[in-house]
C-alpha cells in the first residue's frame, strides 16, 4: 500500500496541486492581487509599524500592482502565470496586507468584482485571527456555500513572546478562537508559520507545528524567514536576535515538521523565495527548486513521508 497517497507527482506530501487536481479535475493556479487594504498593525487598530519581518508591500510582493484596479491586475498575473502553464482556470488570492480588515461591503465590491471574470472556480483570502467580526465571517460564509473557498491565517509562531518580539499584536489564543469561528461556518483554513524567526530554537518551531495541528486546520503554509531591506527585522538582525537557518538546517527541520502533520492535511507552501532585489537571507533560498528537491531527497533518505509518526507525534521529537 502507498503510505503517501496524496501526490499526483511524486511528492511525499499532500501537495496543493494534487488537492486542487482532486477537487476540480483540472489544473488550477493562484492569481495573486493587491485589494488595496491596510493592516491593524500598521494603521493603529492593534499596533503600529506592521509586523517586523514584513515588507512594504506588506507580504504580497509579487502580488498585482495596487496602484491598478483589480480586473487589470488579474488579466496581468493571469497572462504571466500562462507562461508556465498553457491550460488551467483560477483561484483569485487576496494576498497583500490583511484582506478582510474593512467593512463588509468594501469586501464585497472587491471579492466580488474578480470572482465574475471568466475561468475564476475558487477564491483564497489571506488575513489574520484578529480581523474576523462576525458580519464578515456571515460574509465567508455566505461565499463558501458558493465558490471554492479557502480562508489563510497568519499565525507565523505558536509562541507569544515571539508574537511580542515581531509585533504581531495577537496571541495565541486569538488565533484558537479564529480558527473556530471559521470552523464553526465549514470554512476551509489554511495557517502560515514562519521558520526561523529571532530567537526560536527548531524545537520552538516543531511546538508551533504541534499547536497547528491541534487546532484542526486543513491545511498549512510553511515558509522560511527572509530578511528583507527596509523591514524593522533588519535592526533585530544587527542586534544579533537572528541567525539564518542553514539550508541543510532547514531541509531537516521541514521534514521533521511533515512527519507529525496529519496525511490529509494539505501542504499549500513549503518554502519561499524572497524579492533578490530586497533580500539580505538567506541567499540560498533563491534556489527555491533547489530546496524543494533537497526536501524530497532528504524524505526518500529517511524512507519517510507527511504523517508517518503522526499517531505518535510529541512535541520536538518522535516516539
């Protein structure tokens, strides 16, 4: 028997292609936009200065314009997306800053707008815990009865002195009660945890890992930090909080952290590759078909897979 059946391409891990695959039967991709929102932490909500490891296009960096309306920045991502794939229909994905933080009819007017473009099947909202009132989650509700509907929360560590440190301007538990709002309404959740961040030690981040699966999320973005230019983390690095994970470091780290996600849980990200005209490291990470392949080789060196100690799993280490 496959012990790793949720690939359609040779991955030890429930890939997102292979779920969208599944789901619809075709190929589908991300159109990544700019809605033109702000942030709670940027603009005084719940803090000032954004979150220290985010860039100025507040973690949509290769998302549409904002300066362009949303059908223009469609039709552009579409177009240079086909360039890799000649066939496929869409999931539009409000990407930059966080995308429900207005009123529900801004949300609407916006959403709405590019789920009417042809070829769109799904829709991908990025936000955080703290941005979900309950007009706007009758809202998600509402397009999740509707449309292909994935919600993405940002968590980036299960830990709240590291909340503290990267001006996160939530906890733990806010995060908890987000995940059961959507819950609550059948909506699909994806969470986002970074690796590296100052201060963590890897058996920090396989916690957060933990607390990720606790919680009960369909799925998981796992990225590795970048230092950008011009990003508060810059200081925190001069001040020697951070140290670059080594790419081996971090190959290890993520298959460590694959082995205790449940089977089913779908891998939506598992690496990351900063702007190279912003990145200050670590530079091998844009090498990114580098570092997949060394995930997969790493995993076919352990004769290991998504979920293999899952049933057993403890928290920094297995039984």
């Amino acid at each position: 028997m496959n012990p790793f059946p949720y690939s359609n391409d040779n991955k030890r891990y429930h890939t997102w292609n292979y779920c969208l695959r599944e789901h619809f039967g075709y190929k589908v991709f991300k159109v990544a936009l700019d809605g033109g929102f702000d942030c709670p932490n940027r603009d005084g909500t719940a803090a000032h200065g954004g979150c220290t490891f985010c860039s100025v296009a507040g973690s949509g960096d290769f998302a549409g314009d904002r300066v362009d309306d949303l059908q223009t920045q469609f039709h552009t991502i579409k177009e240079k997306m086909h360039t890799k794939w000649k066939d496929g229909k869409y999931m539009a994905y409000f990407q930059a800053f966080t995308n429900t933080h207005a009123p529900v009819a801004e949300l609407r007017e916006k959403y709405e707008s590019v789920l009417s473009e042809p070829g769109v099947v799904g829709l991908s909202i990025a936000t955080r815990p703290d941005c979900l009132p309950d007009d706007v989650v009758d809202y998600l509700a509402e397009l999740n009865d509707r449309i292909y509907l994935w919600v993405e929360l940002g968590l980036q560590s299960a830990h709240n002195e590291t909340g503290v440190l990267i001006n996160r301007a939530h906890d733990y538990d806010c995060y908890v009660e987000g995940v059961a709002k959507l819950h609550a309404r059948g909506i699909r959740v994806c969470t986002h945890i970074i690796n590296g961040l100052p201060r963590e030690t890897p058996e920090m981040m396989m916690q957060t890992v933990q607390k990720v699966v606790e919680s009960g999320v369909a799925g998981i973005k796992i990225h590795l930090l970048h230092l950008l230019k011009g990003t508060p983390m810059v200081q925190q690095y001069q001040n020697g909080e951070l140290k670059f994970l080594t790419k081996d470091d971090y190959v290890s780290l993520v298959c460590d952290q694959l082995e205790i996600l449940p089977p089913e849980m779908v891998i939506h990200r598992i690496t990351g590759d900063g702007a190279i005209d912003d990145l200050i490291g670590p530079i091998w990470s844009l090498n990114k078909w580098e570092v997949l392949n060394s995930i997969d080789a790493e995993l076919v060196r352990r004769d290991s897979w998504q979920g293999k100690f899952y049933s057993t799993a403890k928290v920094g280490g297995h039984i």
